[in-house]
C-alpha cells in the first residue's frame, strides 16, 4: 500500500511502501522537499526488503547493480576488440571478492578506534564501510594474479576491466545516498539533498540539506566511463595508443575528481592531517601520468591497433 505523509519538523512529503505482510513495517520510504529545500529525494528507510526473513538494504541492492551492468559493457568491449568474452567474467568472482574484502579492510585500517572494542562489526558490511581506494588496490592484485594463473597478458585485459569500474562506481554511489553518508557542506542549492538529523555531522546538526557529492561522482564517473569506453574501442585503429592505457587515464582522471570532491567532504577518513582520499588521488594521477611517458620510453608497451590488425587478418571478420 502506498501512503502520503508529512515528516515533521522537515518541511518535506514522503512516499512510503508498506508491507503488512512481511513485517509491518515501511518497505521504503522516499521523501521530497516541499519548498525551497531539497529537490534530490532521499530514502528514510534503507532497508529495500525482505526475504526469507532477511533484511536487503538499498546498499546492496545498488552494488549488485553497478557489478551486474559493469559486467554486462565489460563482455561487449571484450567482443568488440576481438578478445574472448568469457575470460573477464571468469575472473569476476575472485576479483570481486579480493575487492570487497580490500574495501572493507582498508576502512576498518583507517578506522580502527572504532572496531578494535567489537571486532566482530567489522565483518557486517551490509551499513557501509566499502572504500574505493582498498577496492581498486585489492581489486587489481587479483586480477594480475588471475592473469598470470590463465597466462594471459595483464596489460591486454586490463583496459576493458578498468573501462566499466567507473559504471560500477556510479552506480554503487546511491548506496551512499540509501544510507544518507557520502554528502557534503550544507548548501540551499535547488539540488542539495535532506539529510536526518541522525546522520548529520554534530557540527552541522542545525542544517538539513547538504551538496550531494556522492551524486556529483556518480555524473563525474559517468563521464569518465564515456572517455575510456571511447578510448579502448579507438585503439583498436589509432597507433598511439599503448596496452594500459585506459587505466593511466583512469588513474589521473579519477584522482582528480576525487581530489576535488573530498574537498567539500564531511565524513573524510584521515591519515595523519589530511583525508586518505587526498593522498590516494595525488599517487594515482602520479603513477598515472608517470606510466602514460614510461610506457612509450624505457618500457614500451604494445600497440593495440597491431595487435588487432593481426587478429582482424587472421579470422577475416570486422566489425564494420
């Protein structure tokens, strides 16, 4: 059943769902200002629903989402440049895996003060807690590793791979916005979204909207999908392009949006004074950019276009 009413003390309208079947409790629960807050709609309830007496939050429901449709784009480039679809998908499991565990570790790192007293919340991630940084780290271990195991090259895979993890992210970033985490400084902008007292940071407890920065990356990595799903499908005929370079590109374009966006940051994890996310996107458009001159100088990388030439030549088929 679906009811209407007035939050109050927000100036707001919900939407709720109700299952009075499962467990008498709203299913959902979308909200929407009503004058001059908010125009992005924030959830109340993340918890998406239930099943066999499991509670699925939207937090997993948008990852699950952003890997599915990641690896749906990842085996169309895969057959675009020639290349055996199946490969990337049989290495899905692992390094999904390595990545979700490399998330949550590198957030417990950095937050240890709060799980050294109960060890045992470290293992729940289904609140948050996933960090991109230990994702993309762990992530790409495996995927070398897996690699290696298949004898097949690193460089060749790794340019498909890294094209769709920003679909991923920007997808995964409505988890965030389920669970009202990843926002900004308050601001009365027509696109500032309302967050609950109970999730707003104790020195900005007296504002209720804030920059939904979590929304800005998930634009930001959309972009960033575009241009590298653009590059690997044009090195297929453009000699200046080398194996890896999609994922140089990514690096330095991903480290600065990130940069900039942790500005405006409320909930920045830390090492030492400044946010980790700081030091992460100035080592990433680094290695990125140092990789883009190494990788045409002393260790020169294939180019991809030869290497598609030779294959279009020996099966005789084009994608024209």
């Amino acid at each position: 059943m679906l009811s209407i009413n007035r939050v109050s003390d927000s100036r707001e309208w919900c939407f709720s769902s109700y299952h009075a079947r499962w467990n008498n409790r709203p299913g959902w629960s979308v909200c929407r200002s009503a004058t001059i807050g908010s125009s992005v709609p924030v959830l109340h309830d993340p918890i998406a629903f239930s099943l066999f007496g499991l509670s699925i939050r939207w937090y997993a429901v948008f990852i699950l989402t952003g890997i599915i449709v990641s690896l749906i784009v990842m085996r169309w480039l895969a057959e675009q440049r020639r290349m055996d679809p199946e490969f990337p998908l049989d290495a899905a499991p692992i390094v999904i895996v390595a990545a979700i565990i490399g998330a949550r570790f590198y957030y417990i790192l950095l937050r240890w003060n709060d799980y050294s007293a109960d060890p045992g919340a470290a293992l729940n991630i289904r609140l948050g807690g996933l960090t991109i940084h230990g994702a993309l780290l762990a992530g790409t271990l495996a995927f070398l590793w897996y690699c290696r195991r298949r004898q097949q090259r690193f460089f060749a895979w790794v340019d498909i791979v890294i094209a769709v993890v920003p679909i991923g992210q920007a997808i995964g970033r409505w988890g965030n916005w389920a669970n009202q985490e990843a926002f900004g400084t308050p601001t009365d902008l027509p696109w500032a979204v309302h967050i609950d007292p109970e999730h707003r940071p104790p020195s900005y407890a007296a504002n209720s909207t804030f920059h939904p920065t979590f929304l800005y990356e998930c634009i930001l990595n959309l972009i960033i999908a575009t241009i590298l799903i653009w590059l690997v499908l044009r090195m297929r005929t453009d000699r200046r392009y080398r194996e890896g370079d999609a994922l140089w590109i990514y690096l330095i374009l991903y480290g600065i949006i990130r940069f900039i966006i942790e500005s405006d940051r409320t909930d920045s994890l830390k090492i030492g004074p400044w946010p980790a996310a700081y030091w992460f996107s100035v080592g990433f458009i680094l290695l990125g950019s140092a990789m883009l001159v190494v990788r045409r100088t002393i260790w020169p990388g294939r180019r991809v276009a030869d290497e598609y030439r030779q294959t279009i030549s020996f099966t005789g088929v084009t994608n024209d």
